[in-house]
C-alpha cells in the first residue's frame, strides 16, 4: 500500500510538472516595449515555456509577432528594418512613389480639402488640424504581408496560433476595452497600437478604436480570465501618467486620455519585471539593441527565481521545431481574385482596372506596387487591404476596402525672400472619380518678379497600362530686377518683361513606378518687351512670338524635397519641334514696318540631378544638363537671347535673367557637396560650370552673331543653410557668379520658388 501511495504521489507530480502553464502578459509603452523582446529570448534559452501572451500596444506587436512564429532575433530583425521604420514614420519607399499621378509639384504648403458629400452640402474638413501626424497608408498594407499568412492557419481562431494570444484596444465611444480573440489579425494589433494623433484609428465591427492602453495598457485581467495560468510573467515598460509638464505635449495627452492602470502581479501568481527607461522616448524606435539587451539582461538577473518556480522545461530544440511546423503550415502569399468594397460599380471599375490581375495569380510584389499606385490618386481617401485564403482557389482573396472622395482643395504657398522673388500662391483644385479619375484645377501667383494664372484639367483613363489627357492654359509674365534697380544698369540687356500666353494638350503614360512619358501640342503668343540699348533710347521695343510646338517628355522623380532635396534623382529629357513667326516693333519708330521672319526649328534639352549618399552625414549630389536648338538668331540680339535656353539650377537663378548663362547650345555640369547638421538641417554647396557651343553676341546695329566655339565657360557657386520642415523649406544662401552686374548675391528664402514652365521648356 506505501509503494502504490509512492508511486501515486509520483505520478501526481509528474503530472502537475507537465500540466503547469506560463502566461506573458506584456505592456504598452511605444518603444520601450522593445525591451519585451530581451525577456522572451532569455527565457526560451532557459527552457521556461510560454504557453499563452497577451498584450497592449507595442506588447501586441511583440506579442503578436512571438505568437505568430517569429523568434526573438526575426523580431529583432523586423524591429530594425527600413520596413518597420516606414510603418512607424508613414513614409513611402522611393520605389513605391508612383511619379505619374504626382509629376506636377506645386508651391504650397498648406491643403484645405472641403469635401462634396452631394449637391447642396458642402463639409470643412480642416487639414491644418489634422487627425493622425503618421499617414495611415504605409501601415494599411504593412499588416497584410506581416500577418496574413499566420491568420490563415489559425483561421481568425487566436487561440489556434503558435502561442494562443490576446490583445486589446479601446472604444472611445463606449469608453471600454476591447478584447480580441478572434478575427483579423493584423487588425486587432493595428487596433491596439493606435497611439492617439500619431496613428489614424481602425473601425471593426461599426466600432472606431484606439490604442487599448487608454484603458487596459497591462492586461493581466485578460490573462487571467481567458487562460488562467498558474503562473504569470509580466513585463511592464510604461506608468500611469505623470503630473503633466507645460512644455511635454505627449505628458499631456496622456494625461487627458489614459486611465489608471494597475501594474502589478501578486507574488504568489508570478513574476513581475518593470523597467525604468527616462532616456527612450515614445517614438525611439532606433534603440532596439539597448533594449532589447536591457530585457534580456533583467531576466537573467532574476533567472534562477523564476526557473525555482517554474518547475516545466521546453528545449530550445523543441521550440524551433514547434515553430518550424507552424510556419512550415503557412499557405504561400499568391492572390488570384479582387474583391473592391465600399465604393460604388463605376469606382469599382477604376480600382479593378488598377488590380487589373483578377482571376489571375499574383505575387505579393505585384499586390503592392498596384497598392501604391492606387493609393497616389487623391481621390482615394485610404485602401484598406486583406488577404483571405480560399482553400478552394490555394491562394488568397485580396479584399479591398475603400474609401473615395469627391474633393474641392485650397492651396495656399508661395515664398517669403529677402530678395525681389516674394511670392504669393493660390490654387484650387477639384477631384472627382467614376470609372475615370479627373481632375480640373486653377493655379494663381503674384510677386514682384513673376505673376501666372494657368487652369486646366486632367483625366486619367485606368487600363493596364494607365494613360492621362490633359488639357492646360497659362498665361504669365517674368520682371527681371534686383531690388528696386534693373538688374544690369550697363548696355547689356536689362530691365525686360516676357509674357506668354499657351495652351497644350497632352497625353501621358506611366514608365515604371518612377517615370512618365509625355507628348503633345501646343500654341502660343510670347510678347518681350524690352529697351535695347539706353544710351539710344528710353522707350520699349517689342517683339512677339507666334508658335506651335511638338513636344514629347521623358522623366522619371525620386527627389526629396522641391526646393533642397539630398536623396533620389530626376532626369528628363525632351524634344520638341517648333514654328512661327516673330514680328518686331521698335519702341524709337513704333509705325515702322519690320518684315516679320518665320521659322522652323527643333530643340532638345536634357537634365540629370541625382544624389549619392557617402555616409549618415555627408551626401554628394551631381548635375548635368544640355541644351541644343538649331533656331536661327531673332530680328536683334536682345529678343535672341531672351528666348535661347538658360542655365537656371539654383533658386536665385531662376528670378534673375543673366546673359552669361544663355545659349542655343550648351553642356552644363555641377557637384553638390551636403552636410546634415540634422535630419532637417543641411548645409549645402553647389558649383556649376557652363559652357556654351557659342556665345550669343551683339553687334553695333544690335543684330546677332555668334562667337567661334568654345571661346568662353562660365562659373557659379552657391551655398546654404537649408532647412527642411515638414510643410515648407528655409534657406540663407550666398553666391557668386562670374559673369554679372552683381557677383556676389545673399539672401534668404522662405516657401517653394515654383513656377509654370515657359511654353519652349
């Protein structure tokens, strides 16, 4: 009878051993959380299992990731991806920026969208109060690849994955906790990593929903009543607001929003490790080494503890081969059919024609660089993408939830300078979508040296190889001075006006994800009026210009910045074939007949700007730029080299006419040396040298001739403090010139210095 209580008591143990389970309950705390990651890796190489996770904010994106088969150095790994620093920053990957939808860059910095929700109402939606600092775009399609495959072996079933998990967000509305324990996967984390302000909040189940550390930022409560344990591992990197400071808007956000939060685990249920972090911010999700190993290193400390605790061990071997079955389980992310919600047929019909695969297998890459090409329209509000398997098909279903709107924008731009080029910018812009996407836009400037009115619209046509007509008017005048003096004040050519009046119509086509191609016709009217020679007279002469043109355009963009960019390259190349005939009329003798001189002429311009990053704070940009037009010289030597191509590469150039930098032909090439005193703070250097074919010269009767070739070069340099913020940029900048009235030039710009191209550009 003793040996059968022995071996009963034996066997109970044995038992007890086995049955004892291990919950994880992580945090919230932005990237503190990270520190979560240390703690799970010391534990699997302790043999301490985890049989169940849940967790709040950054601890359901580490949670989630653990319990869906990641292992600790995978989710380092993602952690210090350019991937993960995308979803976090909201930005879009160079390759993915879709240049054929964003190709004409405008001078504003601030968008005032009123929204047309029919015929007789109209709705403010202020962009200059905005809901979420993070575009949402980036994160919407980040948690389809990331978690797609995972939620189809558990089948919406959290319960059913590597680890059974939970994770919680917060209902504003109804002021409650939500738990979630089935669904989409990427959804529930995305629900309950929603900082307010930062990240645009998710709607599931008609319930709008925030980070769930608003309400439950350690759910141990969750633990309990869903697994119940016998014992608990907490990890806590975040505490109940502080006293909030005037000078910490995050504090006090905070402090409006967030409910107190019991941060604690009886001694006898388990273990609790609570981090003090005062030096990582919120957003400091650059530090995941130090964090990571400031979580590893606590747990060891505390190792033997736990292990006395808890008495069950898992190899290491087992886990890998648990997790590799798992994953080994994972379906292959293909897709075969589009399903568009939320819009009506004839949107439908734009968005399928985008996702123009349909019954056709597709890869992930496939998936989003159409992703990213829909979600460039404006007309899109936001795509919402989910993948779900068809055990049918083999492949998933990618299902696409959209948001459109019909919209009215306000632009509002412009520059601030020290300099003449003051200028203020107005645009309005309506946007529509049926099964075309259409645009119809009004842009309006005025300043000192450049005033432009141009309107016009645009109407994209999706097929499988997406086109655009479009259909513009511009009418503007340049006034070349340097402060209240004309800009030369010698015989050169000086104190002159150029108006245009255009019109082109145009079609245009994608080339990659970066490039377009364009052509086209065009007619204009260019009116010069301008005083050849002061000593002789004071009074204007005018010549104009009547023209059509041929035109095609090849261009592909990845710049940075419009006005000071450091990454990423834009070339261009055009040609066009042109014709008219210029009439003269001289200011001295206004009645005097001059024959009017006609031509046929073709010209060809090229443009490289790129730039090469050398390390984290030095980038080498290098330019280079050509001109060849095989016009005949004008009826004068002024209105000749008015109207040959100029060499403009700087902000200040473009606002001053100089004479040294015209040529029917030239070559052009310039480095650009840029320091980064900040992510936002560079400071610049640029330096060109010019070199026309000949130079335009003028003779004693102020006719045109040519210089033999190659008889002159000429040089610039120009260096700024730039700075660019996020709505606009600034610049205190000094250059030189080696041929002009005025060879050193200082001056500072605030805005974007933008206008539209001249009708030969």
């Amino acid at each position: 009878m003793k040996k059968i209580s022995i071996i009963f008591i034996l066997l109970f143990a044995i038992i007890s051993v086995s049955a004892q389970k291990v919950g994880l309950v992580l945090s919230g705390g932005g990237a503190k959380g990270i520190a979560h990651i240390g703690i799970i890796k010391a534990l699997e190489e302790n043999g301490i299992p985890i049989d169940y996770v849940s967790g709040t904010s950054m601890g359901a994106i580490v949670g989630g990731m653990y319990s869906m088969g990641y292992s600790p150095d995978e989710m380092i790994q993602t952690l210090k991806s350019n991937d993960f620093k995308r979803w976090t920053t909201g930005e879009i990957e160079t390759n993915y920026k879709y240049f054929f939808r964003n190709a004409d860059p405008k001078p504003n910095f601030v968008e005032i969208p009123f929204n047309i929700n029919n015929i007789d109402s109209i709705s403010l939606k202020s962009a200059v109060l905005p809901t979420n600092i993070v575009s949402p775009r980036q994160m919407n399609y980040a948690y389809l690849p990331f978690s797609s495959q995972a939620n189809a072996v558990c089948g919406g079933d959290f319960d059913k994955l590597f680890i059974p998990f939970r994770c919680v967000a917060s209902d504003i509305y109804n002021k409650e906790s939500v738990v979630f324990r089935y669904g989409v996967l990427g959804d529930a984390i995305r629900a309950s990593m929603t900082y307010p302000f930062m990240f645009k909040p998710i709607t599931i189940d008609n319930r709008l929903l925030f980070d769930g550390g608003i309400f439950n930022n350690f759910p141990v409560d969750v633990m309990r009543k869903d697994f119940n344990p016998d014992f608990v591992i907490g990890s806590v990197v975040a505490h109940n607001p502080r006293r909030p400071d005037q000078r910490d808007i995050i504090m006090q956000i905070e402090n409006m929003i967030m409910t107190r939060t019991n941060y604690s685990i009886p001694a006898k249920d388990g273990f609790m490790f609570k981090f003090e972090t005062t030096n990582v911010r919120l957003f400091d999700f650059n530090k995941v080494d130090e964090l990571v190993q400031m979580g590893y290193d606590s747990t060891m400390k505390h190792i033997d503890e736990i292990k006395a605790r808890v008495s069950r061990r898992v190899s290491a071997q087992e886990i890998a081969q648990r997790r590799k079955d798992f994953k080994g389980r994972f379906p292959e992310l293909k897709f075969q059919r589009v399903i568009v919600e939320g819009i009506d047929s004839l949107q439908k019909r734009y968005v399928e024609q985008v996702f123009h695969y349909q019954n056709d297998v597709f890869t992930l890459k496939d998936l989003k660089e159409a992703y990213f090409k829909l979600i460039s329209d404006d007309k899109i509000l936001e795509v919402m993408p989910h993948a779900v398997f068809n055990s049918a098909t083999g492949n998933f279903d990618l299902i696409l939830n959209v948001k459109t709107q019909d919209h009215l924008k306000v632009l509002l731009g412009g520059n601030v300078s020290s300099t003449t080029s003051n200028q203020a910018y107005f645009g309005l812009t309506y946007q529509n979508l049926t099964e075309f996407a259409q645009t119809a836009y009004i842009d309006a400037q005025f300043g000192k040296v450049y005033n432009g009115l141009g309107f016009g619209t645009r109407i994209e046509v999706p097929t499988q190889k997406n086109w655009y007509m479009k259909l513009g008017f511009v009418w503007h005048k340049f006034d070349y001075f340097e402060g209240e003096q004309p800009f030369y004040s010698d015989n050169q050519t000086a104190n002159f006006t150029q108006s245009e009046f255009y019109a082109k119509l145009s079609a245009g086509f994608p080339v990659s994800m970066k490039g377009r191609l364009e052509f086209g016709l065009g007619f204009g009217v260019l009116t010069d009026r301008y005083i050849q020679d002061r000593s002789v007279s004071i009074i204007e002469d005018k010549s104009v210009l009547s023209l059509g043109s041929a035109f095609a355009r090849i261009e592909t963009y990845t710049l940075n910045d419009r006005m000071y960019p450091t990454s990423g390259y834009h070339h261009v190349t055009s040609l066009q074939l042109l014709g008219g005939e210029e009439s003269f009329v001289p200011g001295s003798n206004p009645i005097l007949k001059v024959p009017e001189m006609t031509d046929l002429w073709g010209q060809w311009r090229g443009k490289l700007d790129q730039y090469f990053p050398i390390s984290s704070k030095f980038t080498l940009g290098t330019y280079a730029e050509a001109a060849f037009s095989t016009r005949r010289l004008l009826q004068n030597y002024t209105v000749s080299l008015i109207h040959a191509p100029a060499f403009q590469p700087t902000p200040f150039t473009r606002t001053v006419f100089n004479e040294a930098f015209c040529a029917n032909q030239f070559a052009a090439v310039g480095l650009k040396p840029i320091y980064h005193l900040t992510k936002v703070l560079q400071l610049r250097g640029e330096a060109y040298w010019f070199v026309p074919y000949q130079t335009i010269n003028r003779a004693t009767d102020n006719t045109a001739y040519y210089s033999s070739p190659f008889s002159t070069s000429q040089f610039m340099a120009e260096t700024t403090l730039a700075l660019n913020f996020k709505i606009a940029s600034a610049g205190i900048f000094v250059n030189y010139l080696s041929t002009a009235a005025s060879q050193w030039n200082f001056g500072v710009n605030i805005g974007f210095l933008l206008f539209n191209p001249k009708f030969t550009d």
